[in-house]
C-alpha cells in the first residue's frame, strides 16, 4: 500500500530428463523401417547369397541398413530411407540375375546344333569334381560375413557355404567381385593347384587383413614398429 514492495525469496530446483523424438525412439527399439527389400530364390543351394554378401561388403552397401534378417529361403534388409532401399534394389539388378531366361537363349555350339531340338534338355551343367576333403584341408583363404539374424537356417549350411568357396577357387571371373582374406592360421600354399589339379587361389590374389595386436610406438624409450 501505498508504493511499498513486499518481496519473499523461495528456492526453486530444476529437472533435466532426456528424452528422444518419436522417430529416434523407433529407431533406438530397432522397429521402425520404411523400406524392406526381400531377396529370394527358388533353388535348394544359397551359393548365390554367398556370392552377393561378398558384393555388398565390397561396395559397403550394408553400411545403411537398420537390420538385416537371414530366413531359409532368402535374406531382408530393412531401411529407414525408401531411396536406400531403392539403391540396393539397382546394385541387385546390376549384380546378380533377377529374372534366372533360358528357354530363348541362344547357344552358339557346333555340337547343340547338330542334335535333334526334341532332345536337348533345357540346361546341363558339366562341373569336374575333386577330392572335397582334401581341397578343404589344404584351402588357405576366408571370406568376412555380415552381422544379421539368422532363423529357419537349413542343416546343411555348411556344405554349401563350401560349394560356394570351391566356385570361387574354380571361376576367376566369379571372384574378381570378392574380396579374398589369406587365412593366418594356415600355412601358406605358393602353388596355384594342388597334386590332383585341383584349382586354388593365388596368395597373389588374396588381401591380407588387418589386426593390431600392439602399439606401433611400443611402451615408452621402445624403439617404432616399422614392420
């Protein structure tokens, strides 16, 4: 009253809480995606998922999925970005046969023609086989793989993960696109092909991979690493 000022000092305390947007939160529970491509195929071996992992680690194709899921009969790659999935979709069309047409192909062989058309069957494969065991023990490269869930797996897995690494020792055409690691915990092999003529990978042909087990500059007064 009459100009006079009343004033009380109290104390007040602030909370910080953090928190995510709605999108972050989504993506954070592994969730959330706007595009899924789902690859498959209608065979009873994966040599040609083998073959197109190896094609996306190269082209580091991976490195924008949220989630990659591995099912029996194919494999999905989740996206956040619709323009994500739709490049992996163009690296697919430009990489591997998505539309596997042999009834009007045209074979230029002076064997075929000479054959009754009635009796020519739609495809032979011709493949020499060696001593699977032995090209086994004496195979001296490894190949990365991606990181992905895996459910519904087949039983034989493995024989055909072998299938696969035995075309690419056979097809050099086939492994130009793969990136071929030396497998250190085996001894070296200088020879191209084994005592039976099985092919091999040349060490020439094969990346060395990375793995730092020590300081380069070592402890301290140590002398450099320098090989």
């Amino acid at each position: 009253m009459n100009g006079a000022i009343l004033q009380q000092g109290f104390g007040v305390e602030f909370v910080i809480q953090s928190q995510m947007c709605d999108d972050c939160h989504r993506i954070e529970a592994k969730d959330f995606w706007k595009a899924v491509v789902q690859v498959r195929q209608k065979t009873s071996h994966k040599k040609t998922f083998y073959y197109l992992e190896q094609m996306i680690l190269k082209h580091r194709l991976h490195q924008n999925t949220l989630r990659i899921k591995e099912t029996h009969d194919g494999i999905d790659f989740y996206y956040a970005l619709k323009q994500h999935g739709q490049k992996m979709m163009d690296f697919l069309q430009c990489t591997v046969p998505c539309r596997f047409d042999l009834a009007n192909s045209n074979v230029n062989d002076e064997f075929v023609n000479k054959m009754n058309p009635h009796h020519i069957p739609d495809v032979v494969l011709i493949k020499k086989s060696f001593d699977r065991s032995k090209r086994q023990r004496r195979r001296n490269l490894r190949l990365k793989e991606m990181e992905r869930e895996r459910e519904g797996m087949d039983t034989d897995d493995e024989r055909q993960y072998q299938d696969f690494l035995e075309d690419l020792e056979e097809d050099e055409a086939l492994r130009k696109n793969v990136n071929i690691f030396r497998d250190a915990s085996k001894i070296p092999v200088e020879s191209d092909t084994d005592d039976d003529g099985a092919p091999r990978v040349s060490l020439v042909e094969m990346l060395e991979d990375l793995n730092i087990s020590e300081d380069a500059t070592g402890g301290e007064g140590a002398d450099m690493i320098t090989a």
